[in-house]
C-alpha cells in the first residue's frame, strides 16, 4: 500500500506543477512580425484605329480636293495620375514626302484632316506637339482637358489630298499617317 500512496502522491504531485507550467502560458504572446505590401498601377495611354486604318482613293483629280469616302474611327484612352491634357497628333515622319510614287511625291502639308464633321479641314503642316511628331509634318488633332484622369473619346478623321493647283505625275502614291497621344 506503501507503494500505492507513493505514486500517488507522486502523480499529483506532477500534475500540480503541469498545471502551475501550463497557467504560467496563458496570455504568453510572440513577437510581432511584418509583411510589407506594395502594389503597383501604371499610368496609360493608347490611341487605336477601330475602322478605316487603310484609307484608299480610287482617282486623284488635279487642282481640286480629294476626299477620302469614309473616315478614320479613332479611340483614345487613358488613365493618369497627373497631367493638364491630352493630346492627339498626327504626323508625317518627312513631310516633303507624306506620299511618293517613285520620284514624286504629295507634301503633308496637302494632307489635310477635318475632326468629327466639321467643315474645316487642317494641313498636316505644323510643329510637333509635346515632343511627338515632325517640324513642318504635324497637325494636333484634339487636346482634352484632365481631368478627368481616366477617360476615353471616339472620334472621326476624315481626310482629303488638297491638289488646288496642283498637277501631279501620274502613279500610286502612298504613305503613312502616324496618330500618337501625348500627356500635356
């Protein structure tokens, strides 16, 4: 019996300072540990041609103007953090030859656009616009306030070749109209 109250007292005993070490646990807490977050949204700006990115005149007339029959259907988008407007440009990169057939060539400044029906149609002759486009081979197509910061616009270009008095040499002439936006 001797043995028996000797484990006994052994065992509660061992259970007293168990529970006195688990109490003692209680509200213990660890060191605080970090994760540092960073998350990242670019600025944007895009200029897409939605319809009528090949532009085509069957027959060039001689001193008169020369309408393409359908217009360039022109999305701007953008989304900033900062800016006072945007600006979309149009541009020849050598505007004494916006066109050529062979040795011939239609300058840009007898290119001329007119934005969304207006009667007015502008030449493809001015300076290059926020650092985007050419010195004599540029025209700003729109400029629009920011904000808002995010935005987009649809728009129309219609364009015409200006041959008042003008002949040129038969052939086809092509070339290429740059539309680029820049953040003002």
């Amino acid at each position: 019996m001797h043995h028996v109250a000797t484990r006994a007292f052994l065992v509660l005993t061992a259970a007293a300072f168990g529970a006195g070490a688990a109490e003692a646990q209680v509200g213990l807490t660890s060191n605080t540990a970090q994760v540092s977050i960073n998350a990242t949204k670019n600025s944007t700006l895009s200029v897409a041609v939605t319809s009528g990115a090949t532009q085509t005149l069957a027959t060039l007339t001689d001193n008169t103007t020369n309408n393409f029959p359908t217009p360039v259907a022109i999305t701007t988008t953008w989304d900033l953090n900062a800016g006072a407007s945007v600006a979309l440009v149009g541009w020849f990169a050598t505007p004494a030859n916006a066109l050529v057939s062979g040795g011939n060539s239609i300058t840009s400044s007898q290119v001329k656009a007119s934005l969304n029906g207006s009667p007015t149609f502008n030449a493809f002759n001015g300076a290059a616009v926020g650092g985007v486009g050419t010195a004599g081979g540029s025209l700003q197509i729109f400029s629009a306030a920011t904000p808002p910061l995010a935005s987009s616009r649809n728009d129309n270009l219609a364009l015409q070749i200006d041959l008042t008095a003008t002949t040129l040499v038969p052939g086809t002439y092509s070339g290429t109209l740059n539309l680029q936006a820049v953040v003002q």
